[in-house]
C-alpha cells in the first residue's frame, strides 16, 4: 500500500515536470519568433525543459527502488529547493517593477534609506539616521542605465527608460543627470545616445554628465559612483525588471540614498527578461559584485 500511494505521488509529480517541460519549449518557440535567436539568456528555456523531461524520467522510476528511487527524491528535492529560491528572488523583481512614478498628487509613506518605494518616493532625502525614513526633498541625481542603441537611436527598451528619467525631470529641474553606458552595437556610445535624446526632450546639456566606459550594469554604477558626491541622493532609471537587480548593484557599489525608477516593459519577452534577471543575478553573486 505505501508503494502504491509513493507511486501515484511520483506519477503526479511526473506530469507536472512533464507539463512544464512542454510549457517551456512552447515560450522558447515564441521568443524566437518575436525576438530571434541571438536574444540573450533564450538557451535557458530548452535546458529547464531538458531538465524537466529528466525529472520525469527519473520519477518515474521511483517505484522500482534502490538507484532510481533515490535518484528521483534528490532530482524532486532539488528542483523544488531552486523553485523556492527563484520565486524569492522574482518576489524582489516584481517589487522593482512596482517602481513606477505615480500621480503626483499621492502621498509619499515613510520607508527604510536604503531604497525608496517609486519615484514620488524618490523625491525623498534621508536625514533620520535613527529612524531611517526621507523626508520630502528632491533627488540629487538620476542615473540612466544605458540599453540597446541602434545606430544612433535609441532601442525600444532605453527609449522608455529616457522618457521615464524625462517624467521626473521636467518637474525637478535642479535634479541633475547622469547617463551611463559605453559603446555597443550602434555607431554612439549608449549615454551619448541618451544624452542627444534627453536634449531633443528639452533637458538642459549642462544638466547631463556622460560615463561611457561601462558595459555592464555593474560598471554602470561603478564608474558612476565617482561622479557623485558622498551622501546625495540618486534615483535609478532602468526598466522594470531589472530594478531590484540595479538597486542591490547600486548600494554595494556604494550609493546609500538610492531609489528605482522603473520603466514600463512588457509584452511576450517580459517573462523571459524576468528569469534573465535570476541567472545573471548569480553570475553577478560569484564574480563579487553584489555585497
């Protein structure tokens, strides 16, 4: 009887591996539509669906005992502890996401200085060290992380990041500018592309300091940090996903007042971009960048 019963657990888990695996290829097919192949990170999809299938396979064995028994719970085991761990770190990624300028009007809440809830939030300066909560008071800064830059336009995703950072900034005009980002694949660097488009919006060149040696969101703070001054205020301009990411690269590069800004970014790459943020995230754990 207890076999019986192990069996049908083993069955069910089974087809749920079975299931997500399918899931997850049918999302691959459709990032490669809409997206195309050299989309970074896409590999990720086909090899959770391996793994999946190979879960399955292993569960399925469980009821004959010795190896395959013991195999099957570890593979279970594992993936249900990774699962756990994803889902905590996506909890963070849809906070960051929630990161958006909201109607003027609203009222601020008093939160921890460490980051600042959205960007009428950002117009928040922290001065209590005992109780670690802002008072209301402009940003210093606004930092701009670069994107993608078609040869001298900006991609889709840093369009929305420009015209989100350009929100704030038509209302705060001594909130000063900072756009980061080196050369990729367009003829301009990325904060030369931001700063070109920031200007045609209006913003004043003298506002905006260029950093153009990062190429990655990591150097994006670290070689920003030398450009602000100790103890001012900074909010972060990305889009949505990748604010909670941003913010922890931020503060352990060494900006303590700083907030995120979120721009919008949706459709059908957005899940992916979100599970992106998962993998790089670890990547950014091991090369010693996130204290």
């Amino acid at each position: 009887m207890p076999e019986l019963i192990e069996k049908k657990k083993a069955g069910r888990f089974s087809w749920l591996a079975v299931a997500a695996g399918c899931g997850s290829l049918f999302y691959y097919m459709g990032c490669l539509l809409v997206s195309g192949l050299d989309t970074s990170g896409l590999w990720v999809w086909p090899l959770f669906s391996v793994l999946c299938f190979g879960t399955a396979m292993l569960l399925s064995k469980v009821p004959t005992g010795g190896f395959w028994r013991l195999a099957g719970k570890i593979a279970a085991g594992l993936t249900v502890l990774l699962f756990l761990i994803f889902f905590l770190f996506e909890i963070g990624v849809v906070w960051g996401m929630t990161q958006t300028i909201p109607d003027p009007t609203a009222s601020a809440a008093e939160v921890p200085d460490m980051v600042l809830p959205s960007a009428e939030a950002a117009d928040e300066k922290a001065v209590d060290g005992q109780t670690g909560t802002a008072t209301k008071e402009s940003l210093d800064y606004v930092i701009i992380l670069g994107g993608g830059v078609v040869g001298e336009q900006p991609s889709p995703a840093l369009e929305q990041r420009i015209l989100s950072a350009y929100d704030y900034l038509k209302n705060h005009p001594e909130t000063k500018v900072i756009a980061t980002g080196g050369l990729g694949g367009g003829r301009i660097s990325e904060a030369a592309c931001i700063a070109r488009t920031l200007e045609g919006l209006g913003i004043a060149r003298q506002r905006i300091t260029l950093e153009e040696q990062a190429t990655t969101t990591a150097e994006n703070f670290q070689y920003s940090r030398p450009l602000v001054e100790d103890g001012a205020t900074v909010g972060v301009v990305t889009s949505n996903f990748h604010i909670f990411r941003s913010l922890l690269l931020a503060k352990s590069a060494g900006f303590t007042q700083v907030c995120g800004i979120a721009a919008p970014f949706g459709g059908w790459m957005l899940p992916h971009y979100m599970v992106r943020e998962f993998m790089t995230f670890t990547v950014e754990i091991f090369r010693g960048n996130v204290l």
